[in-house]
C-alpha cells in the first residue's frame, strides 16, 4: 500500500532551508505536480518539521489562523508564490541561465520584507542570537527568504542542483561535487531501473 505524501512524511533532501521549502512540490517535473502545502497547518507543520521558527511563535500563528476567515487559498498564496520565485531564482542559476529580471525584483522584495522583521539579540556574555518580529500569517516565509539569501552569498551555488529525476533542489556536500539525485534509493535507483529496462528491450528488438 502506497504511504499518503503528506509534510510530516516529505524527504528531506535539500540540506538548506529555502531548498527544501521549494521541495515541498512533490515532483516539479510533472505536468500537474502535487503540493505538499495544501493548507496553511501544513505551512506550520512543515515549520515545525525543520525547525524553522520557534515552537511559540508556530502555535501564536496556529491561534491567529484557527480566527482567520478568509479563503485559504489567498492564505496560501505568499507561500505559493514565495516558492514559484525561489524555484525559478535557483534552477536559472543551476542551469547557468540569465536569471529573468522580474525573478530578481521579486525575490529583493520578498527579501527586504523579510530583513525588515528580523531582529538581534546581544545579550551580555552571551552568543548573538536572531528572532523575527510580528504575528503576521506571512512569518514561515521570513526564514525561508533569509536562508535564500544566506545560500546566495555562501559561495557554494557550484554545489547546488537540481535531481534529474524528479526537478527537487538539493546542496551536493559529497567529497567530490558528484551527486546527481536528491535521493539514490529512490530517484537513483528508479532512473537506472528505467534505463536498464530500456537497454533490455532495445537488446530483445534487436
């Protein structure tokens, strides 16, 4: 029986945040790919999931949207576009292709949004530690945005890439920069069972 794709059962394969929020599409290859995030718990649940936010500000957001009336999908919508905008922003510069001007005007305004709620901690002898400010419905995208950023300018984009089997991101940390899939035993193993079955057939026809 085939397990239901759902957040709390989504791979986590990224190795940074925003990637794996961009992986919360199920198969960015297919024609009508399947979301993970088809309810706004499912934003909080995938925050949780990744540590994305504090556990304090999850459940004050879960307490405003249990009052919220309006319609989910504009709920949903800053999340939704929020990822169209990062997938597009990492697989232009995966592809080493000309990242559109809108991508760019879209992802500096996600990100000055973003910057302009966060807020540092310097306690004395203490380590410096960030918090984001407010109790807006938007707030799971403010790390996201920032780890974007935070990847942008970590000089490993040499190491990002994008699986060729199913379109989902990931940051290669092997040794040698050599990882294809965003996981072997799944989309490793399926290609090169399509591919063996393939050679099979071809060698059977001739």
């Amino acid at each position: 029986m085939t397990q239901e794709r759902s957040v709390d059962n989504i791979s986590l394969h990224g190795g940074w945040l925003c990637l794996d929020f961009i992986n919360t599409v199920h198969d960015w290859t297919a024609a009508d790919p399947e979301d993970y995030l088809g309810s706004y718990e499912d934003v909080l649940s995938w925050c949780s999931k990744l540590s994305a936010l504090p556990l304090e500000d999850i459940n004050q957001l879960r307490e405003a949207y249990l009052r919220y009336h309006e319609k989910e999908d504009k709920l949903l919508r800053p999340f939704i576009e929020g990822r169209e905008v990062l997938y597009k922003l990492f697989t232009s510069i995966i592809r080493q292709q000309q990242v559109m001007g809108d991508v760019q005007d879209k992802f500096n305004k996600l990100l000055s949004e973003a910057l302009s709620k966060l807020s540092v901690d310097v306690g004395a002898g203490e380590e410096p530690s960030y918090y984001w400010e407010g109790k807006e419905l938007k707030k799971p995208l403010y790390p996201v945005i920032k780890s974007a950023y935070d990847l942008l300018m970590s000089g490993k984009l040499n190491r990002v890439k994008e699986c060729g089997a199913c379109g989902w991101v990931f940051l290669d940390k092997s040794k040698n920069n050599s990882r294809r899939w965003c996981d072997m035993q799944a989309c490793g193993s399926a290609v090169k069972a399509k591919r063996y079955y393939r050679k099979k057939k071809q060698e059977e026809q001739n």
